[in-house]
C-alpha cells in the first residue's frame, strides 16, 4: 500500500524574536524574549504530517554544524525517517523571525545546506518516492532541483504538492505538472499579480490559478481562513477561533494536515477543515515543530 508521504524540502535553525514592534532603520531594539526553534518549511511540513502518524521520510541536505545535529534529532523524535537528509559542507540553513505580540511574524531566511540538494539526492530517494501517494515541496531549495524532483515523482505515480512559497517566478509548464498548489495570501498577491486581502479576492484568485495551472488549488488568508479550488469548484474554509501567540509554521501545519487526511481517504476540501484545526493549535504555541499537535489534539477541535 502507497501510505507513505516524501518531503522533499528545507530544513531550517529557526531563532524566534518575540519584539514589540519592527525597529526603525539605525535603531537597537532591545527583544522581549528569544527562542531557537527546529524549523524551515520542508521539515515542519514533515513533522506535522509525522505528528499525526503518517509514515514520512524527508530529503534534503542540513551541514555538518551542530545545528544540523539539532534539526535532525529533533524530526527523528517526531517520526520522520531522515536517512535521505545528507550532511553537507555548507552550514544549516536558518530562518530569523520577528514575531509581534499579535502573533504575526516578519521573516528572513539562511538558504545555507538548503541549497546544497542536488539531483543525485532525488534520485536517492527513488525507491520511497515509489511507495509515496504523496510528495511535497516547497522553495526553499533550488527551483531546477525542485523541477527534477516534480518529474521524479510523477514519473512514480506521486500526488504532488507544491508550496510555492517562498514566492518566486516559476515557469508555468512547472506549474502544470502539480496536482495541488498551496499558498498564503502574500504568494497568492505575487503570483496573481494583485492585492490579495479577503475572501472574495481568494475565491477568485483560487479559481484562476486553477484554470491557469490545471491544478487544486488553496489560498490561506490567516486568522480569516482559507480558500480551496478542487475540481474547479470554491469553497471557503474558516478558521478556528483561538488566541494566536505566534504564528510561525501555522501554514506549514496546515499542510501537514492537509497530508494526514489525504492519507486516510478524505477529499481535497474535507481535509483542509481538518488542516484549519491543526493551524489553530499550532499558533497558541511558540515555535513551529514543538508547537504542532498530535492527532488526539486536532480530533477534539475538529468534534467541537
Ligand atoms: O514557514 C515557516 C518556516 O519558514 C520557518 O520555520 C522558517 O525556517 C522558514 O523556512
């Protein structure tokens, strides 16, 4: 049975700032509070999709540094098998993130061993791509790595997944090979070339970048919810009430998510209810791996 989901992505050395506010050009602005935190979009995609059970391996590179020590201890612990993720000479890629008090976060990324995977690391993995439904990439390793990969796992009869985040220009036939195509509302404004702030201008971005890609498609908006085109049809999906603390790695948990109910047979637009549970949980925590829930977490959200 094909129950398996391949990451294929970054590994980050996260440092939290929690700041009262962005400080001014020249000015020194002493932060509330500081955290290191196991990060980057590959990794946290893998551990919550982990988290809740689902059999994942990840591919990627982290260098030879003590933080690559950290990142990997850290997946390890939460079940994801990293015997494709190579060491490297580079250093670990890291992620620096101005966290608000309102929970919303400014960041900056280290692209690091991140950019050190090569195609030699995808056709690695080809045999777990093999025993994959599902593959997910983000871009936070090279694009014509990540264009390898894609073909790879098409090749293998993968469910790709592609956030394309963060937002770059990607050539459209690359586009067309994904099957599900996951955005916040920043990418969303990039790729669609306008302002995207509210659910009506998701519905709509949603719908043309599944006309243009041939792809599902999901826009999330945040504290406001999300968006999900499947099979050409909208559907607005709201988001959990809670009181965020930090928001980093809430998109990442959502996809997760969004792998774990896949896995266990729901459609495209049920599993992003499940995923807005798992978001909702991650963000009353500091951190994104640490704070991501178990599978007993997010059924109790989802039963209220
Ligand atoms: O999506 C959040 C992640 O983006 C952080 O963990 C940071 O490392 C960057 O990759």
């Amino acid at each position: 049975m094909r129950d398996k989901i391949t990451v294929i992505g970054s590994l980050n050395y996260d440092i939290v700032l929690k700041i009262p506010r962005l400080p001014e050009c020249g000015e020194t602005l002493p932060a509330d509070d500081a955290a290191f935190s196991p990060g980057g979009k590959g990794a946290n995609q893998a551990v919550q999709a982990a988290k809740l059970g689902v059999p994942v391996h990840m591919v990627g590179c982290v260098g030879t540094d003590g933080h690559g020590e950290v990142l990997l201890e850290a997946a390890r612990k939460y079940g994801v098998d990293t015997a494709h993720v190579r060491r490297c000479k580079e250093p670990t890629g890291m992620g620096i993130i101005n966290a608000m008090k309102d929970g919303s976060v400014f960041a900056c990324i280290v692209r690091g061993a991140n950019f050190a995977v090569t195609k030699e690391d995808i056709d690695g993995a080809k045999q777990i791509l093999k025993e994959s439904f599902l593959v997910i990439l983000q871009m936070e390793i090279p694009q014509e790595i990540n264009r390898y990969a894609i073909e790879k796992a098409k090749e293998a009869g993968c469910r790709v997944l592609l956030n394309a985040a963060p937002a770059e220009e990607i050539p459209l036939d690359y586009l067309k090979m994904c099957d599900i195509i996951v955005l916040n509302e920043v990418e969303a404004g990039f790729y669609l070339k306008t302002d995207v702030k509210n659910e009506e201008d998701a519905r709509k971005g949603a719908a043309l970048l599944a006309e243009t890609c041939g792809a599902d498609i999901i826009i999330t908006l945040g504290k406001a919810g999300a968006v999900v085109s499947e099979d050409g049809k909208v559907t607005f999906i709201p988001s959990r009430r809670v009181e965020a603390i930090e928001t980093t790695g809430a998109g990442d948990s959502f996809i997760g998510g969004v792998g774990y109910a896949l896995q266990i047979g729901r459609s495209l637009t049920d599993a992003c209810k499940f995923a807005a549970c798992c978001s909702a949980v991650t963000v009353c925590r500091l951190g994104a791996q640490d704070s991501m829930p178990f599978l007993e977490e997010v059924m109790e959200l989802e039963a209220e």
